[in-house]
C-alpha cells in the first residue's frame, strides 16, 4: 500500500436529528476525552501495522466533530501526523455544524492545518431545518460561513438536503441561490432518503407529513444541473459539484475504490483485500481499545469479482466514469470482457455512454442511478 486515506468517526451530536439513521449519538459528553484517547490508540496501532505510509486526505466526519473541544481534535491530528506521513498539499477535512463553531475554533482549526470546511446547512430555509430537526437556524448558517472566511478557510463546503415533506421546487431554487450567492468551493446536495425507525419515517408513515414526490425530486436534481453549471461548477460525482481543482480528494478515494483506514465506532476501512467494520456504539469501541481488544466487528474479504463490481458502481458514480485502462491495469481484464453484455444494455437504454475512453451515466443514468448499478452487483453463489 503506497498511500492510503484516513477517516475519523466522531459519532456524537448535541442532538440527533428527525432524518438521521447514521451512527451518532446524543448525550454522551462524558465520553468525549476516553473516546479521543481510545482514537488515538487506534490510529496509532493501525500506522505500525501498515508502516508509516503516506496519507493524502484526512477527513473527520460525525456526527458532529466540533461537539469535541479543539483541544481534543488536536490531539486526533496530531497522532495523524505521527503515525502516518502527510504531505505538506495533505487535505484535511473536519465537518462542522453551523452555530457550533466560533472565531477561536475555527482559527485553531486552521492553524492545526485543517484547510477544507465541510459545513452541514441542509436548508436555508428555518421551516425545513424545523422540520428536519436541526438544531441551527439559517442566520446561524450564514454566521458560520462568513466566519470560516474570515479564519482564512479558502476551501468551504455546503451540503443541501432536497426532496424534503412538504417542500416545493420553489423552496429549492431559493435554498440554491442563495447557496450559490455564498459561493462556497463545493457543493453536496442530496436527496432525502427516509430510513425505517427515524422520527421523520414515522412522521410520515403516521400520515403526519406527505411522502416526497419522486417526479419533483427529478426536477429539482435536474434544475440544480442547470443553475450549478451556468454558475461555473462542475459536476464530478452524482450529488457533487465543485470549483475547478476543489473536488473532495477524500470522497475520490472512495468512489475509485482504492485503500482508506476508518477509525473509531462504526468506521470502515478497506486494505490488504479485506473491508473491515468497527463496533459501533462508542461506549464498546472505548471499553475495547483501553482492554487492548480489537474494536474489529466484521471483516470481509473482497475476492476479485467483488472488486471489480464494486469498482463499477462506486466509479459510474464520477461524471467522468470509469476508464478502461485504469480497469484493465487494475484487473489485467478488459471492461468489455467483464461487462460488455451489461454496458451493451445499457447503452441501448440510453443510461449509459461509452466512448475511447470509458463507459459513464448519461444525465438519464444519473437520474436512475441505483437501475445501472443493479447490473453490476456480483452473482450469487447461494
């Protein structure tokens, strides 16, 4: 392994919002310093198991990392930089809910050599972060950005939530504009998936709010398209858009399916031709690593056919798709010989373009993502 990606899981929030099925947790600040401690223990064992390679990104992701003091997120960078070697260009990401960050936290992130801000917005809107369960207000949104200006954040993203009960396209194309009027670097957008056992499934299934409209859902992917690219985005994976040259290093990692080391509860890693999964719920992650127990839930071997599925799926993500001498170089297959009859199908359903150089959704194919990458699972032996 040459070089590899580093994740931070900091699963706690101050509290847990209608929509969220992720693991995170509200109530637990008595954990904050163990768990930090228990994190870096980890990143430690896990730099001496691979050896002190290189690290391109770092991203520390929640839950809501900025709940923990600046201090504690030091100490987290800090063993990063111990245990594995940083280049000087390394992008750090933390991700930071608006109205839980000041001046000073924000100003000691940047001198930690934090140099990209991920800000959890959802709306602009107080009527969909009520409804959403949010704990910040759209002031606070616009608070928090200018303020990451001022500390000298020169790489900011914005992530939207769309598709939300009761919400119109009018509210979407005001939530936009006034995301483009901000004119962050990048930009997540989103659309709201209902998971079973959150608030808001309930909500919903009890008949207190509407189910989304899956047609309007379309128009409001297909108009942000249009408005992003006349406002000089690009559009480089299917809910990301960014400025020339500040795509998320990070998330590329992932959508081309090469090496990434999680740590803490619930964090995946994918190394050595296996997926690891960590235990989730912190209060055991933290009991395990102060016994010296592995915090390892599950590890699955990834066999070469389950490589390469999941290099197609993750990679048809990306606008620009996936490239045939990169699968060829990786797999000593062509594409073709792997997946022709699906590519073919595809093509012919207009979900699918293939040129010279690889094969990528059309804008059709994005809209129904999850019908192509259905054609790439693996078969089933059972």
């Amino acid at each position: 392994m040459n070089s590899v990606s580093l994740y931070i899981h900091v699963p706690f929030c101050a509290s847990k919002c209608r929509y969220c099925s992720f693991n995170s947790y509200a109530g637990l600040s008595h954990l904050y310093e163990r768990y930090a401690e228990a994190l870096e223990e980890e990143i430690g064992l896990y730099g001496e198991g691979v050896g002190r390679v290189e690290a391109g990104t770092v991203y520390v992701g929640g839950g809501t990392p900025t709940v923990l003091s600046v201090e504690l997120v030091a100490r987290l960078l800090q063993a990063c930089k111990q245990h594995f070697v940083l280049p000087e260009d390394a992008e750090i990401s933390v991700e930071a809910n608006p109205g839980t960050v000041d001046v000073g936290y924000l100003s000691a992130l940047r001198e930690l050599g934090v140099n990209r801000l991920s800000l959890g917005v959802q709306s602009f809107s107080d009527e969909m972060l009520a409804l959403l369960g949010r704990a910040h207000t759209a002031a606070e949104t616009r608070e928090t950005y200018h303020l990451a200006r001022k500390t000298g954040f020169e790489n900011v993203n914005l992530d939207l939530i769309y598709s939300l009960p009761t919400q119109t396209l009018d509210q979407w194309k005001a939530d936009l504009a006034e995301a483009i009027d901000l004119k962050p670097e990048h930009l997540s957008l989103y659309c709201l998936t209902v998971e079973e056992g959150t608030p808001l499934a309930e909500m919903i299934s009890t008949g207190q709010l509407p189910f989304a409209d899956p047609d309007l859902a379309a128009d409001m992917y297909s108009w942000a398209e249009e408005k992003l690219r006349e406002a000089g985005y690009g559009h480089y994976e299917i809910s990301n858009w960014a400025r020339n040259g500040y795509e998320c290093q990070h998330n590329i990692t992932y959508w081309r399916n090469r090496p990434y080391l999680g740590f803490g509860a619930g964090a995946h890693s994918l190394h050595g031709g296996s997926r690891y999964r960590n235990v989730a719920r912190p209060q055991e992650y933290v009991r395990r690593m102060e016994r010296g127990q592995s915090c390892v839930a599950e590890r699955e071997e990834i066999h070469g056919s389950l490589e390469m599925s999941e290099t197609m799926i993750m990679g048809l993500r990306l606008c620009e798709g996936v490239s045939f001498h990169d699968f060829e170089d990786r797999f000593h297959l062509p594409l073709a010989a792997v997946y022709g009859d699906q590519i073919r199908e595809l093509v012919a359903q207009g979900l699918l373009d293939v040129n010279g150089r690889g094969a990528r959704l059309t804008v059709r194919g994005r809209l129904l993502g999850n019908e192509v990458f259905e054609r790439f699972l693996p078969v089933s032996n059972s």
